[in-house]
C-alpha cells in the first residue's frame, strides 16, 4: 500500500485547529482524502513498471523491424535479380 502524497498528520491537525473538527471528524476526512489520492496518484513503481513494459515493447518492435528489413531486402535482392534476367532474355532474343 502506497501512502498519501500529502502529511496526513499536518492536515488532521489543521482540521482540528483552524476548522474546529473534532478529533473523529478531522481523522475520517484525512483517510478519506487518503484513501482517494492512493487510488489515483501515480508512483515511483508504477512509473518503473511502465517504463520496463515500454523497453520491453520496444525491444519487440526493433526485433521485428529488423526481421521485415531482411525479409525486404532478399524480396527486393530477388526482384533485382529477375529483372536481370528478363532484360538478359529480352536482349538474348532481340539478338538472335
């Protein structure tokens, strides 16, 4: 469980001074205010996870890009080569 991005303490004592809350009162709105940022407050870890989740998809995404620029490159070796051999034939016939 993660804590409070804000002194708990400091706010139930503000409460308690400044705002005249009872004891019971100022408690249940500090947790409440707790309870609600530790749902929605983004930490250190989460930031970590989704930093290690992000190299991980990138580290994926590089490996593939590299099989399709291989795949790529023998289709075009190919075309190149057929090519060739068309314009051979081609000139081969012309020729005879």
């Amino acid at each position: 469980m993660t804590t409070a991005p804000f002194d708990t303490l400091k706010l139930a004592t503000a409460l308690r001074e400044k705002a005249h809350f009872t004891a019971e009162q100022a408690e249940g709105i500090t947790r409440a205010f707790g309870d609600a940022f530790e749902e929605r407050i983004t930490t250190r870890e989460d930031i970590e996870q989704l930093d290690t989740k992000i190299d991980q998809l990138n580290a994926r995404v590089e490996a593939k890009l590299e099989a399709l620029e291989l795949r790529l490159t023998i289709k075009l070796g190919t075309i190149v080569i057929v090519g060739i051999g068309a314009v051979t034939a081609i000139v081969k016939f012309i020729h005879a």
